[in-house]
C-alpha cells in the first residue's frame, strides 16, 4: 500500500459504515442505528451513496449514452464521492458528528474491482479518504439477497445488473453472477479492513441489539451527547 | 510507442499493442503561445500527410460540459475538482487519443497530464497521490514545455483580452488582493513545479520568450526526428479511420 494521505487536523467526530450486497438488510440496520443514536441525543449524521448535483448529470448521461468504460466508471464515481466527502462527510467529522455511512468506498472497490479496475489504484485513488472507525459488513447469502432485490424492482439498470460486464445477455442472470462477482471482492477485503461482520440472515431486532453493543464497546458514546437537549 | 506505455497500472480492457501513431504533448501556461503552436503544427502535419487530432483538457464528450460549468462557478474543493479532470481526461484518452493513435495518426495534445497534476500540487494536492490517480495515462513520445517569464505571461494576455483570467491568476488560493501580483506569483510557482517535474518526466523546455517563427522551427525540427521513425505518411491509415473534429457527436 502507498502512504495514505492523512487528514493533518483534528477530526473528533466518528464514522460507521455499512457494506453489503443490496438486498442484505444494511440500510434498514442503519436506519435503526441513526434512530436509536437521534432519540438517545447524541451529534448522528447520515449520508449514503448517491449522486451529488454536481456529477449526476454527467453520469446519467453517460450511464445512458453508454459512454463509460470501467476506468471512466471509476473515476466519475470517485469524483461525486470526492464532492460529497468533502462538503459533508469530512467537515461532520470536523464537528464532532457521528457519521453513519450507507455505503462507503469499499463498494467502489469491490463493484470497480469486477469492472477490472486495478484494485491498487482503486486503494491509492480513494486514499484521501478517512477510515470509518466501524465497519459492518452484512452476510447473506447471495441467492437470498439476489432474490429480495429481484422479487420487489423487475427493471434492473444496466449498469445496475452489470450488463456492461457481458457475463450473459439476460438482465437477471447477469445481474446474479455480477452479485457473486461483488460478494466474492467483499469477502477478499474483509481483513484488510477489518470488517465487522454480521450475520444477515438473523432477525433484525436480533441484528441490531448486537450492532448497538458493538457501538457502544468503541465508541465513547457520551462524548457526543447534545448539550442543548434535555 | 515508448517501451512502457502507462505512467501507472493503465487501462483496464484495453489493448495498447500495436498504437502506431505518435502522442506529442505540447505544456505552457495561457499566453505562452502553446495554442498558436499547436494551430502551426497540425497544418504543418497535414500538410506533409499525416493524419493529425488536435486533443485538450475539458474536451470529453463525458464531463466536457459539466467542467466547463463548474469552472464558472467554482462550486468544488480540490480533490473533487482533480477528479473531474481526471474523468475528462480519462475519457479522451480511451475514447479519442487511443483509437487516433492505433490508427496511425499523430496526436497533438494541448495540455495533458502534468498540467493538471502542477495545478493541483500548487495548490497543495499530495503529489503522490496524483501521480496514482494518473498512472492509467499513456507515456507521450514527447513533452514541449513552453516556458514564458510570468512578466511576459501577463503583458501578452493583457494585450490580447484586456483582462487577466481568475484560474490562470489562482485567485482561488489567492495570498494578495493584487490580482496582478497574484498572477505573477501564481505563474512562478507553477513553473516551479515543472521544473521541479522535469527530470522525472523528461520534459524538453522551450524558451518561449522568442519569435513565434523561431519556436515552431525548433518544434518542427525536434518532432521530425520522431517522425522519422515512422513509416513514410502515404502508408497511414485513412484520414477517415477517425473523425479530426474537437467533439464527435
């Protein structure tokens, strides 16, 4: 790995990040979380993977016009991710936020991985970026995943079920083996990232006590209690 | 083609054996004749019979537009901006540069990579980190650096538009409420960086302070040598292999 450049100052805040297939159940858990952490009081920000005014324009048209190569792919995604962690997700934690992150770089690495990105450029690129201080990574298995996902949304994208891969014809199909594809990077970074994983196939309610545990055990959850609250 | 092709790890899906064309890059700040040079040496290509495109930064069919639009409006922090370019200029490469060069043809680029690498240094990007991000660029044939004293720089662009131009004066990291000083200074430190690039990049500098007669028989000479390793113009590929026009649709 090349030296990561550091932010120099100080940033108080902290960053929980869920990673996972969609369909794995991690937006409902973070959503819980950002519940549990608003009612209790305390500085909690949210912010998940979409597209900022900025770039969404030129993705969408790209995406359309079928304009992207994965090197292109990347970079563009890149670029919006720049624009979001720098106008929110940094200066949040420069305030003391608890950020939780729907997503976060590592489904570029793995989704750009699969396109044939170079997974160390991919690491170098996205170097600027702070490591969350947790991060959960919710198991299931792909076939389950793949059929909530399929069951509730017919029309899948084209990027979305990695059509551009060539992996089949069949929107389904394709979009199958690129989750397995996805899946399979996830797994491959887990240690490098020291992924908290969670077992996705439990009852949610069950999910969730262990995630708040977790939560509390690292961070010093006091700390960042609303002053001005009753 | 020079022997190693990427600066970095290149391109995924796509094949760079077998480029026969040349990449020229020709680098210099706004006002130091880099345009005109250009405009000079696509005519005098095509009029010895090689097919010529002209390529530059905030071309691409991708994000051209969108640059364009957050360059007026100065709507982006630096690694955000760096990015962008680096979608621009990624798009072009692929799209444009690579299938030009595969077809035999000489690619003038106007600006490349260590513009936007010493833009971004200046204003105090972590250069290791831009040199990751730019490791997908091909390897030029060659690099002019047109090199003007900022003094010159300034009197020729205020000659020509009357004004000084907010980017090319770094009023976005500005240490002066003198825009003029702010140019001059901006300018300086911008030539610092490329000289400071030069050994690593082999930049060939070009005392831009001359006769624009001058400049482009020196440009002519030193790329004529390159040339020669070419097959004679009249076995390139057809001038229609690739549309010669700036945007494609």
């Amino acid at each position: 790995m090349t030296p990561r450049k550091q932010p120099l100052k100080e940033t108080p805040g902290k960053l929980i990040a869920v990673e996972g297939l969609d369909g794995s159940g991690k937006s409902t858990q973070i959503y819980l979380v950002k519940r549990w952490l608003e009612l209790e009081g305390f500085k909690v920000a949210f912010t998940e993977w979409n597209s900022s005014d900025l770039v969404k324009e030129a993705t969408r048209k790209g995406k359309k016009r079928k304009l992207l190569t994965p090197t292109t792919f990347s970079l563009i995604h890149c670029t919006d991710f720049a624009d979001r962690y720098e106008r929110q997700i940094l200066p949040l934690m420069r305030a003391g936020f608890i950020v939780l992150a729907d997503r976060f770089m590592f489904t570029a690495f793995a989704r750009d991985a699969v396109r044939g990105c170079d997974p160390s450029w991919l690491r170098e690129m996205y170097s600027f970026v702070i490591q969350p201080d947790i991060t959960f990574f919710f198991k299931v298995p792909v076939e389950t995943a793949v059929s909530r996902i399929l069951g509730g949304r017919p029309e899948l994208k084209y990027h979305e079920a990695g059509l551009d891969l060539g992996l089949s014809t069949d929107p389904e199909e394709s979009f199958r083996l690129f989750q397995s594809r996805i899946y399979e990077e996830y797994l491959n970074m887990a240690v490098e990232f020291n992924f908290t994983m969670v077992n996705g196939s439990e009852p949610p309610n069950v999910q969730q006590e262990k995630l708040r545990n977790i939560i509390r055990q690292k961070i010093d959850l006091p700390r960042f209690k609303w002053r001005d609250r009753k | 083609m020079s022997a190693d092709r990427f600066f970095g790890r290149g391109l995924p899906d796509v094949d760079v054996s077998g480029l026969k064309g040349r990449l020229i890059v020709i680098e210099g700040s706004d006002g130091s004749g880099r345009s005109t040079q250009i405009r000079l040496l696509s005519d005098w290509l095509e009029r010895i019979g090689y097919p010529t495109l002209t390529v530059g930064l905030r071309r691409s069919t991708l994000v051209g537009e969108e640059l364009e639009r957050a360059k007026r409006g100065n709507i982006m922090s630096s690694i955000t901006h760096c990015l962008f370019y680096a979608t621009d200029f990624a798009d072009q490469l692929e799209n444009r540069i690579i299938p030009a060069l595969r077809s035999g043809f000489i690619v003038l680029a106007d600006r490349y990579i260590y513009t936007l690498m010493a833009r971004e240094i200046v204003r105090g990007s972590d250069p290791e980190w831009i040199r990751g991000v730019y490791g997908i660029a091909l390897v030029p044939d060659a690099v002019f650096y047109i090199q003007v004293p900022p003094k010159v720089l300034a009197e020729r662009t205020l000659r020509k538009n009357l004004v000084l131009d907010y980017w090319e004066s770094g009023m976005d990291i500005r240490r002066s409420g003198d825009m003029y000083e702010c140019f001059i200074n901006y300018q300086t430190r911008l030539q610092h960086t490329f000289n400071s690039m030069q050994g690593a990049y082999g930049f060939q500098i070009i005392n831009g302070n001359r006769l624009q007669r001058t400049i482009t028989n020196e440009l002519q000479a030193r790329i004529g040598e390159i040339l020669h390793a070419l097959p004679p113009p009249a076995a390139a590929a057809p001038a229609t292999a690739v549309e010669n026009e700036e945007k494609t649709e």
